[in-house]
C-alpha cells in the first residue's frame, strides 16, 4: 500500500517558497517602478510594527559541490570580495534613499554560496555597512550559513559581536563515498569543531542540513549520519530531499549517473529511517523537512501557530517586507515579488548604473493573495480553513473535491471548513499544495521545472 502511495504521488513539484512560484511569475508590466511603489507600501505599513527582513546572497564558493543548484561562482581569487560588498552595498543605500526613516531590521540571513568564503573582517565591514542606515529591531535575529571546512572561531565570533546567534552549517552526509561523489569532503572532525566553537561562544541556536537521495546513499550510511548528528546535538535539521535538478543551466549536479542515486522506495526507506531516527532522539518535525528540539525557538513557533515561510525558508517570526540584496535575490512585498540579476556582471553593471538590479518580478493578484496564505498555512502549520470568508475562492470545491482521493489514501483529514495534514501526509505536503496551486493546474510546465517530490 505505501509503494503503491509513493508511486502515485512521486511527482516533480515545487518547494513553495512562494507562490506564485517562480516559473509561473507574470512579468508583462513589472518594472522596477512598479517594485518600488510595491516595496514602499510594504515599508510603510509594516517598518513601525514589523521591522523588515534582509537576505544577502554572498555567491562565491572556492569549489564546485555537485548537489548544488543554487546561485554560485566558484573562484580562489578572494579579491573579489571587495568588489562584492561594495555592490551590495550601494544596492543597499539605493533602497535606504527611498526611505523616510530608517528600516528596523527584524531578521537577517547571509546565505550563499558560501557566505565563510568571505574573510571575517569582510563580513563586518558587511554588516556595519548595512547599519549605517538601518537599526535593530528590538527582537531581531540575524543568521549565517557556515561550510564547516573554512568557518574558523574568528568568523564565529566577528558575527556573534554583531548579534549573530543562529548559524547553520551544511553537512549533507558523513559517509566518504558519498562526499567524493558529491564533491563535499569534509571530515566529522571539521564540523563537531565549528559545532563546538559556535556552543563556546553563545549561539542559542545551531542547525545542520542533512540531505537524503545523494549518490550512493544507503540505509547504513543514514543511520551513520544521523548518529553520529546527534552526538553533536543541534538544535535544529533541516532534512531535505536532494533535488535532482540536472538541466537547470550552471548547477554541478553532473559528476556522477543517475543510476548511483537511490530511486523510489530506497530513496522513501532514507526518508523513513531519517525522521525515526530523528523522532527518537527529540526532534519534532515542525515543517516541511525541518526538525528542531522543544527548547528551540522554531519549534515554539511552530506550537505557537507563528511559523512564516518565505524564500530563506522557514522563520519564527514573519515580516511583511523582505528585501534580498545581492546577485539573484529575491524580494518580498507581500504585494509583489522582484528578483535581481542573475548574472555577476549583469548585476554589477545595473548597480554602477545606479539602478536597483531588478530583472523580473511579479505582482500577487487578489486570487493570488488568496491560494498565498493557503499554501503558507500548510507549509507551516499542516492545517488551512476557509472559515474565514476573505479565503474562499471560486474554484475551491474543485480543489476539495479534487483532494479526497488524498483523503482516502491517508493523507489529510476533512473538518468543517478546514483541512488538515496527517502524519502519513507530511511528507506529501507539496502534492497537497499542489492542489491549492491554480496557476499550475491551468497550466501545466511544458518542460522540466521542478524536482521530484519525494
């Protein structure tokens, strides 16, 4: 019965770090006038009460990780560092001269890439930059994502002086075959190391990222992997399913056949072995991949019915605004969405333009807004209701009507005016927003766009 639940839903599918997602954006019309009226509506509904969110995308890694998909360019050369945050930087002030007071900046995230690539005095000359035009909300949280094979204590305590105190640091998996495989050598030593600096120094919140499907993955590596995770006792993991993404152009995800890479129910059986595991070592699964121990502040959150969604992924605290700065980031006005260049040069030439680096966005419809909040109440609390008038939508008996068969697989419960997501159903949550994603059911991708959902 469950091969046969896993063969019928085993579909490629988006993440949901927004919706629209990105393939399905309407770009006719959206201009860079259009995002600023959009961001500035945000900013002043919300900067009082909220705050803001920034994401900086620092894109520079030393080598190439054949998992990847992400934005990166891989060099040696760390004089490009300079260049980098001098860029962001003017981007940032571009942003802050339409501004009529300061942002109060809530949440914080350097993502990459590898944002350790960058010399620890870089990073603050980083961040001090971003507060000369901007203050600390009073509860803010700022993070990092750390590769444990070039994170040194300097880079742990420059940003812990700043106000960083959540770090993650991207371990994927322990075995050496697959970290060959993978192009990811990096010794067990090297992150209980970092793991153990950033506890010294004071982070109250540490999270590793596990990934399952990676090339030669077997059951008994697993097991290794998260074993020898929670003798390391993070607050939080994130599990994901790798996300094999071959024909999107510029990722690495070519050193090695398909066939090394676990199919089907042996990629479901590292899942299943994972999350016990998990499970059993006091981890709660508190979203979509994501697990963290009850004193964390994510799971909280989670507990608390205040777990937001958006593209740095999940976040105890939600903002309206999220402004991402750096080469093919993405902002986020509730209203609309805007992404910059995805191309270095491309990027660099708009900023010494002085222009905002924005090369495509979207404008959130009415319905848009609607099926929005939808899939973000799935995605962060397996649950969404149309209770409330403002959520119904004219297609949403066809969409109810269209999840009974998950109903009777096992996968989520009918209530009154709500549905809500099994345990059995977690794992399928994406199918569940799938059938919330109107976009999509109007029109269906012509070409490969999403990964696989298990």
């Amino acid at each position: 019965m469950e091969n046969n639940i896993l063969q019928k839903y085993n579909v490629p599918g988006p993440r949901y770090t927004s919706y629209p997602t990105v393939p399905y954006w309407d770009n006719g019309g959206f201009t860079g006038d259009v995002w600023k009226q959009s961001f500035l509506q945000a900013f002043d509904e919300s900067n009082a009460t909220e705050g803001i969110s920034l994401y900086i995308h620092l894109p520079f890694c030393e080598s190439m990780c054949t998992f990847c998909g992400c934005n990166k360019r891989v060099t040696r050369r760390h004089e490009v560092e300079t260049t980098y945050i001098t860029a962001v930087l003017n981007e940032w002030n571009m942003y802050c001269d339409l501004l009529p007071e300061k942002p109060r900046v809530k949440e914080l995230h350097l993502g990459g890439g590898t944002p350790t690539f960058f010399s620890p005095e870089n990073l603050e000359i980083l961040i001090n930059g971003i507060f000369d035009r901007a203050i600390k909300a009073p509860d803010y949280e700022f993070s990092f994502e750390g590769h444990p094979n070039n994170t040194t204590k300097e880079h742990l305590q420059t940003l812990y002086d700043l106000g960083f105190r959540r770090v993650s640091f991207g371990v994927q998996d322990y075995d050496i075959i697959v970290q060959k495989a993978i192009h990811r050598v990096q010794p067990f030593q090297n992150v209980a190391r970092v793991t153990f600096w950033a506890k010294e120094i004071g982070y109250t919140s540490i999270s590793h990222d596990l990934v399952f499907g990676l090339p030669f993955q077997t059951v008994e590596t697993m097991v290794d992997t998260i074993e020898k995770t929670k003798a390391l006792n993070p607050d939080r993991i994130s599990f994901y399913s790798y996300a094999h993404v071959p024909w999107i152009k510029g990722n690495g995800q070519r050193g090695y056949d398909e066939k090394n890479l676990p199919k089907d129910e042996e990629k479901r059986m590292l899942y299943e072995i994972g999350k016990q595991l998990l499970d059993q070592n006091d981890y709660y699964e508190i979203g979509m991949d994501h697990f963290a121990l009850k004193s964390d502040a994510m799971y909280t959150a989670y507990k608390e019915g205040k777990l937001h969604r958006n593209f740095m992924g999940y976040s105890a605290s939600k903002t309206q605004l999220m402004i991402g700065l750096g080469v093919s980031s993405i902002s986020d006005s509730w209203y609309a969405f805007a992404q910059n260049e995805k191309v270095l040069e491309d990027y660099y030439k708009r900023i010494e333009l002085n222009e905002l680096p924005v090369f495509r966005g979207h404008s959130l419809t009415d319905e848009d807004l609607i099926i929005r909040r939808h899939i973000l109440n799935l995605m962060c609390s397996f649950t969404t209701s149309w209770e409330d008038s403002s959520l119904y939508f004219p297609e949403l008996p066809e969409t109810l009507l269209s999840l009974k068969e998950m109903e009777s697989d096992g996968l989520l419960e009918f209530g009154k005016n709500n549905i809500t997501v099994t345990e059995a159903g977690k794992a399928y949550v994406r199918n569940i927003c799938m059938a919330f994603d109107l976009r999509l059911k109007r029109k269906a991708p012509e070409t490969k766009l999403f990964s696989m959902v298990v």
